[in-house]
C-alpha cells in the first residue's frame, strides 16, 4: 500500500529531482507538490497525507510549523540535498524538532518510516545526530553539560505570593553555589524584571523562544538572554504585557526550557495560574494556547510547588487548585503557605491539619507575612539574600529550601 505524501522544498535546487525520484518510488504516492509552509500544513491538515517531505531550508519552517505538521498526525521528514549538506541539515533538523532525515537519493526508506511510526504507535524514529555532534555545533558555556533540575512554582488565582516564593527560592539556590536560572513564564505579565530593578528593554524569554522556533537557540544564545544578577543566579525576563502571550509558543518554550536545564543546576520557573484553555476556540487546534506553557512545565518538572495564602478565601482556592492539577495532570505537589499572620487567629497546626484534611498533603512552610521586609526588596531591587538577611521571611525560606534540596523530587 502507498504511503500518501506532500512535497514541500521551497524552490530549492534539487526540487525537481526529489519530486521525480518520489514520483517513480514505490510505495510513495505524491499527493501534492507545496509551494509554502502554509500550503504544507492546509494539506497535512486535511487528513490527506502520511507523510510531509520538506526541506531544513523552507522558508517560514520552524518549531511552531513542524508541531503543526506533526500534530496532524503527519510523519515529518526532512529531506537533504546531498551528503556534504547531511550533517548540518541533521543538526538543523533536530533543532526544529524533526526526528527523520533523509537524502532525497534514498527515498525508498520513507515507506518503511511510516510503517515504523504507525507501529510504534507515532514515535518518530530517532535518527537525530548524537550529543556529542550536537556540542561540536555550539559553544558550551561551561566545562560540562548540566542536567538540572526543574522547580515548577504555580497556585491558584489571588495573588497568593507565586513570584515572591519563586524569587526567593531562586536566590537561595544561587546562595548555596549552584547555578540558577529564574524564568518568568507568567504568561498574564512577567514581574519579576520590574521586582528586581532590571531595565527590560527586551523580553529575554520572547527572544529566546524566537531563537528556539527558528531552531537556532543554544546554551551560548540562552545564557546571552539572560539577566545576571549576580554569580550563579541569572534571569530570564518574562513577556513585557499579558497581550503577547501568543507570541510564546508553546514548542519554542519547550526548547527553551529543556535548554535552561543545560545551562544551569537548578531551574526555577514562576507560573500564572490559568490551566484551562477556555478562552481559546476549540475547533481551532492550530491555535496558541494561553495554559500551554503552564501545563507543559508542571509536566516535566521535578518539583510542583503551589502556593497558597491561610485566610478562607486562599485555603479554598488552594484546595481546588490541588485537586485540579492533581486530576489534571496526574501531579502530587508540595504545598507552600505564604502571608502567615496571627491576626488570622489560626495556628500553623490548624492550618495545616485544615489543608491536610482537604487535599491529603501536609505543607512544607509556612513563611510568615513581612510586608516591611518584601516592600523594602521590591523598592530597591533585592533579592531575599541582599534585602531579608535576619529575617524571620529569610529564615523561613531558607528552611524551605533546605529542606527542597534534601528532599529527592
């Protein structure tokens, strides 16, 4: 049976001779000929083809273009003009997120690659170069590749205190030694720029993701993004306001994010609330999605930390927001209590055993209310470890984070 494909080249030299090589192979029917990415995705989008034969070098081609392809249940192979071309189409491939590769000479494996995806139930086989042809590509920023370790910070609506818990945490780490990357991925409005008296001309995590979706992002390229503010501790900004959030997509940010883990020991990542894509229509399923990027980090984190205040109004919600990303997503976070004050008349205990009760998890901390302390950071662009020092708020956190380092994920 022949597989049904799209040719998408892009007027490159060797388009024409790909096309009569996939005309006389068998086992490969040539569906349509595309002229652009956006004939190439209609097509696919149609139901009409197995496979999508498209060149490293279309114009419009990225990360965003071939998940849309992929997502349409489409095998996305990207076809190279020669063998001095192969190594750095494979590299480039990879970076856009193309798992298969193939010289135009040898078209008669694309059937074998579909039935091979079909079988392993639409696992694109893995023929990408190895780790070791992927650094010869780019320049490491340090001595050795890291793995680290993903720190997800995410609660309910509220302000509850997400980007002061996530500010914090990443200060800490920073202050034990290890090399941490905050990034502001609140997709309502990155505050963590104006929170730390960074002058953000430029979104670092928008100029990231660009550099992801055109499959050119490296360690060298995310550590140039991000804002250091001191030996270990670098940020990577958020979007400058809530209405550019499509502008993060969601395979770019995923790059992003796995890119972060090779930069830096740990990775803390501050979080909006929203879960749900309500807003979006759900016929269109190329469209962005606003939760994208919350649910993807919650997914591949090490750690979910979800932050909750003690009055009525905050424990209800954090009840519901536990349950929700336990349903959800399958998670069972740790739980974090800011803004403690006795003016509440509750104990620590009360609260705790009040959470225990509604969501089966006891809290990690319960860092106490210190308006003067946080306001006094805010005005002059501390973190915790240069504003907090003495602090009862400090103490806490660095208690907290003891404990997240101790404690396996």
């Amino acid at each position: 049976m022949s597989v049904p494909v799209l040719i998408a080249a892009g007027g490159e030299p060797w388009e024409a001779d790909l096309v009569a090589a996939a005309v006389a192979t068998d086992g490969i029917d040539v569906v349509r000929r595309c002229v652009d990415v956006a004939d190439a995705v209609a097509t696919a989008s149609s139901g009409s083809v197995g496979v999508a034969l498209v060149s490293v070098g279309l114009p419009g081609l990225d990360a965003d273009a071939v998940r849309r392809l992929a997502g349409t249940d489409v095998l996305v192979v990207a076809v190279v003009g020669g063998h001095e071309t192969e190594q750095a189409a494979r590299q480039h491939a990879g970076a856009l997120g193309i798992a298969s590769v193939v010289p135009w000479t040898r078209l008669r494996e694309v059937p074998a690659l579909a039935r091979a995806t079909r079988r392993d139930g639409g696992a694109e086989l893995d023929l990408r170069p190895s780790s070791a042809e992927r650094d010869d590509a780019a320049v490491p920023v340090s001595d050795h590749q890291r793995e680290g370790r993903i720190t997800a910070v995410w609660g309910p609506p509220g302000a509850p205190g997400r980007s002061t818990v996530a500010r914090g945490i990443a200060a800490e780490l920073a202050a034990y030694g290890r090399r941490t990357v905050l990034i502001d991925a609140d997709v309502d409005g990155g505050t963590q720029a104006a929170a730390l008296a960074l002058l953000d001309e430029v979104s670092g995590i928008l100029v990231a993701s660009r550099d992801a979706n055109s499959g050119t992002l490296t360690r060298e390229s995310l550590t140039a993004c991000l804002r250091w503010i001191g030996p270990e501790l670098g940020v990577l900004t958020g979007l400058p306001r809530a209405d550019r959030w499509p502008s993060l997509r969601a395979a770019a940010y995923e790059s992003v994010l796995e890119t972060a883990r090779e930069v830096a020991d740990d990775v803390v990542v501050d979080l909006g609330h929203a879960l749900d894509d309500a807003d979006e229509p759900a016929y269109d399923s190329a469209a962005p999605r606003r939760a994208a990027v919350a649910r993807h980090t919650l997914a591949v984190a090490d750690r979910v930390i979800v932050v909750g205040s003690p009055d009525p109004v905050g424990l209800s919600r954090l009840a519901r927001a536990v349950l929700d990303v336990r349903s959800r997503l399958g998670i069972e976070p740790d739980v974090v209590i800011n803004r403690m004050r006795p003016t509440l008349g509750w104990s620590a205990r009360e609260i705790a055993d009040a959470v225990e009760r509604f969501t089966g998890l006891r809290p990690l901390a319960f860092l106490p209310d210190a308006p003067a302390v946080i306001d006094h950071c805010l005005v002059h662009g501390y973190t915790t470890v240069e504003g907090a020092a003495g602090s009862p708020f400090r103490t806490t956190l660095v208690t907290l984070v003891d404990q997240l380092r101790v404690q396996p994920a």
